[in-house]
C-alpha cells in the first residue's frame, strides 16, 4: 500500500511549523533558566536568537531525509521544555 503524496508534505509542514515552533519555544525557556544572568536578561539573551532557531528548525524539517527524522528533531523540545520549565511545574505541584 502507497501513502498518497500529500501526507508526507503535510507531515513535514506541521513538524515544521508546529515542531519547530515548540522547539524553539523550548530551547528559549531552557536558555533563559540556564544563563548565568538576572533573570530579566537572561530571558532577553535567549530570546534574540530564537528567531533564527525557529528558521532553523523550519529548514531542518524540510532537509531532513523523511518525515519521521523530521519529528525527530522536533521532538527534542520534550528534554528542553523539561529543563525550562521544571521549577514551575515543581512549583504547581507542591
């Protein structure tokens, strides 16, 4: 059985757009908790790439080798998102 050709191109935009958005959104808050800064200019330091990371990422979606490889490297928003958000999430819990 064939796939029909719109779903590995549909595939990879969501992982662009959608993957690479929570990519970067990840990376930003982990770089935001990591840098040794005050907190306000740590935020903004890891903010003014983010708009390139977010290209890069869209790029990767769509130089990546197949679809699956291309959530691959979406998926490593889980790791970063649990080292940005994880005083937080400490914090909702207790």
């Amino acid at each position: 059985m064939t796939l029909p050709t719109w779903l590995p191109v549909t595939s990879r935009v969501l992982a662009a757009l959608v993957g690479g958005y929570a990519f970067t959104y990840a990376l930003t808050a982990a770089l935001g908790r990591l840098l040794p800064l005050h907190p306000m200019d740590a935020m903004v330091v890891a903010t003014l790439p983010s708009f390139a990371l977010y290209t890069l990422a869209i790029l990767w979606a769509f130089a990546a080798r197949d679809a699956w490889r291309a959530w691959a490297g979406a998926a490593l928003a889980l790791p970063l998102a649990g080292i940005g958000f994880w005083p937080q999430l400490l914090e909702r819990l207790g």
